[in-house]
C-alpha cells in the first residue's frame, strides 16, 4: 500500500495505474449504458406496445 | 377597504373560483407575480411527472440521477465528520469508516458526473433553449473540482499538508493567492464544509428544475413522427 503506484509514460502522456483503470471503467460503463437494453421499456415504434 | 375595492381584495366573493384566485395573485403584488409565474413555468405536472419521453428508457440518463445519490452520500457523511473531528476519523475504526465512506462516495459522484456530462456533450443537450441547464452544469462541475481540492487539504494529515504546500505555488502563479490560500487552513476548511456544499446543493436544485422546466432534450436526428406525442411508448420516470 505504501510503494507508488506504476506509471505509464506514452510521449508527453504520463499516468498511473490506477488512473488509468478509472478511465477504463468509465469507458466501459458509458458503452455499456448505449447498448444494454433498460428494463421494463417499451418499444417506441410499436403501437400496441404497453405505454407504461 | 372602499366601495371601489376590487371584490378579490374586499373579500366580496362569496363564490372563490380557480380565475378568482389567479386575479387575486396577479394583484398581490411581488408575490402574486412570483407564484403566476411559477404556476405557469413549473406546474406540478412539471415539476414532479408521472410520464416521461419514451426515449428516457436509457441507462445514459441515469448516470445524472446516481450523481446525486452519490451527492447526498457525500453530504450525509461529510455532515457526520463536521461533527465528530479529525481525531476521530483519524483514530476510530467507525470514524475511518465514514471517512473513507466521504472519500469513496466523492470519487463515484465525480465518476458519474463526468458520464453525465459525455451523454449530455455528446448528446448536444444544451440544445432546444437549454444552454442555461447546460452553462449551470459546466459551474457545478468546477465548484466540485475546487471543493475536492479543499476537501484534500482539510484531512488532517501528512498528505494533506503536502498537496497544500505544493498547490500554494500553482495558485500563486495564477495570481489568486492573496484570497484562495492552501496554506490557510481555516480558509480551506470553511470553505470545504460551508460555502462549497452550499453552492453545489443549490446549484444541483437549480440544474433540476431547469431540466423540469424543459424537459429532456431529444435524442439527435430524431424526427417528428419518432417522437409523436412524445409520450409514445412512453416509461415511466
């Protein structure tokens, strides 16, 4: 817990470990929130659909 | 009270109507403005609806609501360790606990912030009259930056001190030293449990009234028969 966490250098970018797992995650999260359907939503397009 | 009297204001009206007692606020001077106005801005159906947009059925619009989750966790247990002190979130193994409860709800309320903020850019959601929803954001966001800052400093601790000493050259450099000074414990104290939670709680309030009053904008490219009534389809908020 005490050593410093790694550091990737990639020209002037410079970032840690678990920075850049954030980032990751946040990516992750954000994609995963535009294709994953949301439960209990009706289907725009179909009119007998159930206007909950 | 004169023969003349309106009867609104002489209380002649045996019979109150709805009309009668929208007359009655538009003569009620600042007041009776106020709640004309807000009557007609922000009814109830407004303010709290029942019904949403069928295109609100998307994981991308909650990302804004679980910020404030994680802000009402922040507060909560930022109230806790206003009370109780240093000495106990340093020592104690509950004060460690809501400590890192502060700490940890902070970097999920800034995670979801930030995936609030790349739906609504890259979803253009200041568009439609809502660059002010937009504008109020964008000053929630930096207010949190600087209240984490104080929030680093007023930890009472090695790392604490370090960041102070460190960022006082940053600040100085920018020539807002002589009123925003790291090294001024008190200041960064206050500022961290006072004046900045205050702003973001009503900022937040405000932000959410401006997304009530407008609704939430529509999704780009959609065109008028996607939307329909707009409650086609719709989902329940």
């Amino acid at each position: 817990m005490d050593a410093p966490a790694p550091y990737f250098h990639w020209g002037f970018i410079q970032i840690s470990l678990p920075n850049l797992v954030v980032i990751g995650v946040m990516l992750l999260l954000f994609a995963l929130a535009l294709v994953l359907p949301f439960p209990g939503h009706a289907d725009a397009n179909d009119p007998d659909g159930d206007p909950r | 009270m004169t023969a003349s009297d309106p009867p609104e204001l002489s209380g002649g009206d045996s019979a109150p109507s709805a009309g009668a007692a929208v007359t009655k606020r538009r003569n009620g001077g600042l007041t009776g403005a106020a709640a004309g106005w807000l009557e007609r801005r922000l009814p109830i159906s407004k303010l709290l609806p029942t019904r949403q947009p069928y295109y609100i059925g998307s994981w991308v619009y909650v990302f804004g609501v679980v910020t404030i989750a994680a802000l009402a966790w922040v507060v909560a247990s930022g109230v806790v360790l206003t009370f109780v002190g240093p000495q106990w979130w340093h020592v104690s193994s509950v004060g460690r606990f809501i400590n890192s409860l502060h700490f940890w709800s902070v970097q999920l309320f800034f995670i979801f912030m930030v995936l609030h903020l790349w739906g609504q850019y890259w979803g253009a959601g200041w568009r439609d009259g809502r660059a002010p929803t937009w504008m109020v954001g964008v000053v929630i966001f930096l207010i949190s930056v600087v209240t984490a800052f104080t929030g680093y400093i007023s930890q009472q601790n090695l790392d604490a001190q370090w960041i102070a000493v460190n960022a006082k050259d940053a600040i100085n450099s920018v020539g807002v030293g002589a009123f925003f000074n790291p090294l001024n414990f008190g200041q960064m104290y206050g500022l961290h449990v006072m004046l900045l939670p205050i702003a973001i709680t009503l900022l937040v309030v405000l932000h959410v009234v401006q997304v009530r009053l407008r609704g939430v904008v529509a999704p780009l490219g959609a065109t008028d028969p996607d939307l329909g009534d707009g409650l086609r389809g719709a989902t329940r908020s």
